[in-house]
C-alpha cells in the first residue's frame, strides 16, 4: 500500500477522514450530552423551586410541606425520580417513590452531582437550600432523575448519529477514491503511452493535459531523442570502422594467390572482424518507439532467397498474420529473420515453412525438411563460430549467434527444436 503513489493518497485521505469524524462524533455527543442532562437539571430545578414554594410555617413554628408535587413519576417505588425536604436533621416530606427510605447526599447547593438509589442504580442530584421567609429556618430540597433515563436518551440520539457519520464517512471516503483516481488519471495515461512507446506503437510522447506532467513528458522524449542520435552516430562509427579494417584486408587478399595460406587467416580475420562488429551492434542501444510489421520483411527476405530455393527445388510456405508486429527496428527483425532463413535454405531439401503466431509474445517459427541437429548440439550452434559441420555448408558459424544476441536484446529468445518437417525449427519469441 504504502509504495503506491495511489496507496498512500488513500491511506492519509482514510486517517485524516477517520480522525475528522470521530472528532465530530465526540464534539456533537459532548454537546448533546449537555444538552439532555441541561434539560433534566432544569426539569429537577423546577422541582425544587416549587417544592421549596410549597414549605410553610404554621402558628407553632412547624415547618411543613403545603402542596407536594402530582408528578405519577414520583410515586412509582425506586423509579429513581425522587424528592425530599428536609429542615436540620429531619426529613419533613419526601416523594411516595422513596417508600420508607430517605436520601443521603453532600451537603450545600448541587447541580449534577451523582447519588445512588436504595435500589444501587445510579442517580443524578440537585439540592438546593433555602431560608424560610419571616424566619430563620432553613430548608433542604433534594430532587434525583435517573441516570439511565440520561443514558438511554443519549443513546437514542447517539446511534442515528453515528449512523449519518458512517454514512458520511462512505461517501467521503468515495469522493476520495474519485478524487484520487481522477487525480492520477493523467498519470496512468502518461504510463501507458510511454507503454505504447516501448512496444513501438508510437514514437513520442503526448503533450499531457496537465501542467505538472509536461516537464517529465519533454524530459522523456529528450532521451527518446537522444536515444534514436546515439544509436545513429555508434551504427555509423560500426560502419566507418567495418569500412577501415575490411578495405585493407579485401587488398590484401586480392594480393595473395588463392592457395596462399595467408588466405586461411584472412578469412578467419574476416570472420572474428563481422562477429565483433555485428556483436557490438546488437549488444549496443535500441531505438525505442518502433514497430516493424512482420508479413512484408517476411516477403523480402523470399524475394533475396528466390534464387537459392529455385536452384535447390525448394517450396516455401508463409502463414503470419497481416497485422503481427515486432517491437523494434525493421533491420534488427530482418537480421534474424534473414539469418535463419538463410540457414533453413542451406540445410533444407525441399521445404521451408515460416510460421508466425502473435497474441502477447510475437512467435516465428521458420522450419525446413534438412538434417537438423540433436537437442545436445543446439547450445553449441548459438556460440560464436559454433559450428556442427565445417565441411557443410558454407558460412562463419555466426549467423544463429548473432541472431540469439539480437532477441535477447529486445527481450526475447532463440529456440532450436526438432521440425515437424524432419528437420531444424528455428523459435524466435519475441516482444508482440
């Protein structure tokens, strides 16, 4: 999660949402909590200041309660609403709900404190002390609610209130994944043209459509450009260097009669020179953003080959796709393909079949009806000079090396199994 760009805009959108609604759920409970306990405490005050209305003083200085409160709540045994007077130690009236108990509480003026019925369940408390009008007695009236009634109806109001959070939190956390997606959107293009650019689709970037990604898109197609610069100026310098070395030796042969065993070493200098040279080429960089259809270099290398395969009575056949493409250069693709072709004609009796498959690899297979080789022999034929037969057919040994060096380098492989034919099936798989 964390080593996606996407991951982790998500992951802080999800804490930062997260700690945001659980702050808002607390505030909003805090205030609604204060807000029902408020609305108690003032139903309790008004209690309480009626009761303390209603104490009275007779003829004989007897302080009595004149007019008790007709609240059904308050009659109801241990149903935590309660109330009592008292003045000095002694209780002068108390709420039928209270039986034959009394309530014992902190002393002063209280709001909200806490007490505890006779039944053990959990009370809120209010007390409030008076002096008696035209005379210096004092009373105490104590008014309870229930907690639980507290509780309950801050549940009530808590549990829809979580509910629209979560509900919010769904949605939000929604908005942010649109938001992320959309967002990076210019991104995932940017990957998939570079993508296309790869696998040779097309040869530059778009201009993206967002400011923050052109930059990179310019950098991008700078090295692209750099890249196609580069590999043209090294395959000229290959060809200026081939130029000066196979110029003095194609003199050199010339002077030295055709026996001469300096002939030997010249041809074999001949060789290692197009092996190194050809090497460095396909070991060297690539030019990306090129697609190379196959069907039409197919066609060009029979067209080279008409005469080899006439003169040998040779029939070849094709079966490729008009739409498979090769994600590089024509002339890489026309290297291996020309190279295997070669060495199919050489070998081959009556027949080569090239066969061309493409879903995500690109497959040519490239089969004739000639000898073949044994499996053990086939690592040997992809080294340098590795030749099966040096009295065969005529050629450097280089051709399936050069061609294995060149897959390789565009991510693929050559593979020399038994022809259906008889004889050598030649596998390149390739990048489609």
């Amino acid at each position: 999660m964390t080593g996606s760009i996407r991951g982790r805009l998500l992951l802080l959108a999800a804490v930062w949402l997260g700690a945001a609604l659980l702050a808002a759920f607390l505030f909003i409970s805090s205030l609604l909590e204060d807000f029902v306990t408020d609305r108690f405490d003032a139903e309790a005050a008004a209690i309480a200041d009626g009761l303390i209305a209603s104490v009275e003083t007779d003829d004989g200085g007897r302080i009595e309660l004149d007019d008790a409160p007709t609240d059904p709540r308050f009659g109801l045994p241990f149903s935590g609403w309660y109330w009592q007077v008292e003045a000095g130690d002694s209780v002068i009236a108390r709420s039928a709900s209270l039986l034959d108990g009394s309530l014992q509480g902190p002393v002063g003026n209280i709001t909200g404190g806490r007490g505890v019925g006779a039944d053990g369940a959990a009370l809120r408390v209010l007390r409030r002390q008076a002096t008696l009008p035209d005379s210096d007695s004092r009373v105490a009236v104590t008014v309870t609610a229930p907690r639980g009634q507290i509780d309950d109806s801050l549940r009530q109001i808590s549990r829809p209130l979580g509910l629209a959070l979560a509900v919010l939190g769904i949605v939000l956390a929604g908005a942010s994944v649109v938001q992320v997606t959309a967002g990076l959107g210019s991104l995932d293009r940017l990957c998939r043209d570079l993508a296309r650019v790869r696998a040779g689709t097309r040869d530059r970037l778009a201009r993206p459509d967002v400011s923050e990604l052109r930059p990179l898109t310019a950098e991008i197609n700078a090295a692209l450009d750099q890249n196609a610069d580069l590999l043209a100026r090294s395959r000229q310098h290959l060809g200026n260097l081939a130029h000066s070395l196979k110029t003095p030796l194609a003199a050199l042969a010339n002077e030295l009669p055709p026996h001469h065993h300096g002939q030997t070493l010249i041809t074999r200098m001949d060789r290692l020179i197009g092996w190194h040279l050809r090497r460095a080429r396909s070991a060297g960089p690539r030019v990306l953003g090129q697609r190379t259809l196959v069907r039409p270099v197919i066609d060009d290398i029979l067209m080279v080959l008409r005469w080899p395969l006439r003169d040998k009575g040779m029939e070849a056949s094709i079966d490729c796709p008009p739409d498979a493409g090769f994600a590089g250069e024509r002339q890489d693709l026309e290297e291996m393909i020309g190279n295997l072709s070669d060495n199919a004609v050489k070998w081959g009796h009556s027949r080569l079949a090239i066969r061309v498959t493409q879903t995500d690899r690109l497959i040519i297979r490239i089969e004739d009806d000639g000898p073949g080789m044994a499996e053990t022999d086939a690592p040997r034929a992809l080294i340098r000079g590795g030749r099966l037969d040096e009295h065969g057919a005529s050629g450097s040994g280089l051709g399936l090396a050069i061609v294995a060096d060149l897959a390789a380098l565009h991510g693929g492989e050559l593979r020399l199994e038994r022809s259906a034919l008889g004889g050598l099936a030649a596998i390149l798989d390739l990048p489609a």
